[in-house]
C-alpha cells in the first residue's frame, strides 16, 4: 500500500513492490495475480486503514461536525510523517497511460462513493433541519469533497500540517448553519 501511495499506480515498480513485500515476482503474481489486482487489495487496505476517517466521520451528529471530521481526518491522514504525504486515490490516479485505465475508473468511482456518502449524509442533515433547508446537498457535498482532495494535493506537495488545518478552519468557519 505504502509503495502504491509514494509512487502512484504507474510510478509503483515490480521490483519496488516485491521488495516492500519481501517476496519475489513469481510469489507476487501467484498471490495477487497482476499488478492491478494488487493495487485493488491496497485500496481496500487504504479505505479500511488510513482513510477509515471518512466512514467514522459519516456518524457525526451534526453536518458542521461531519465536515469538521472529514477535513481533520485528510489533515490528519495526509500530513503523517511515518506515511507518504498526500491521498493513494487522489495520487495514484492523476497521470495514467491507457494501460491503467481500468485503475484511473476504479479510483474515479472510489472518489465517487465517497462523494455520494457525504451528499446522502448532507442531504440527511438538511431533511433533519440541521442545515437549511435551501442548501444544495450535493452541490455543499461536492464543494467538501473537492477542498478535502485539495488539501490532500497541498500537502503531497509539501504544505505543513498547521496550514493545512488553518485552511480547513476557514472553511468551515464559512459553514451553513440550519
């Protein structure tokens, strides 16, 4: 996972993956059968693991306190020192050839659910009163989701920690309120 989240999908190597593993190819292939097979087991690690924040953050009571897990989570998930900075889903998927497209569609609709958990969660808040009634839930949805990726970016790029947290304060200073 942590050799996919570094490198990418295309920038992941045979021989930087079997290291990591500490297996040979051979063992590689009979076990995960290609290299898009692994990446799809490592995606699945990374949304049970580092990324779990987004399910934790979908219980919150409140919209402002779903929106607040969310952005502290990618904050969090992003910036760690031990782990590369930045998302698998957003890095892995910025530049592939036509020979991963089938990875760049599995991460546009990995981004995707994780869109449409957060719309539905938003969309509850608004039948619940929690925001106004006039919010677009889908439109606030994608704008949280989008700024979220955003910070992800910020920080594969090297943005600290404490700038990133002070955009997403700003953020959600800006929130609708029901």
């Amino acid at each position: 996972m942590l050799v996919f989240w570094k490198h990418g999908y295309e920038g992941a190597s045979t021989a930087g993956l079997t290291n990591a593993m500490g297996i040979s190819t051979t063992s590689m292939y009979a076990a995960f059968g290609n290299k898009e097979k692994l990446f799809r087991k490592a995606l699945e690690r990374y949304t049970e693991g580092p990324s779990a924040y987004l399910a934790r953050a979908l219980e919150e009571p409140t919209a402002l306190g779903v929106a607040t897990a969310i952005l502290a989570g990618t904050v969090r998930t992003t910036t760690r020192p031990a782990q590369p900075h930045g998302c698998l889903g957003v890095q892995s998927a910025l530049a592939t050839s036509d020979s991963g497209q089938e990875v760049h569609d599995l991460l546009v609709a990995w981004r995707a659910n994780g869109y449409s958990c957060v719309r539905e969660r938003f969309q509850r808040a608004v039948d619940d009163g929690d925001l106004p009634p006039q919010t677009d839930a889908g439109l606030l949805a994608r704008c949280l989701t989008t700024f979220a990726y955003g910070l992800a970016v910020q920080a594969a790029s090297g943005v600290c920690r404490d700038e990133l947290q002070e955009m997403a304060d700003a953020v959600l200073r800006n929130w609708p309120l029901g």
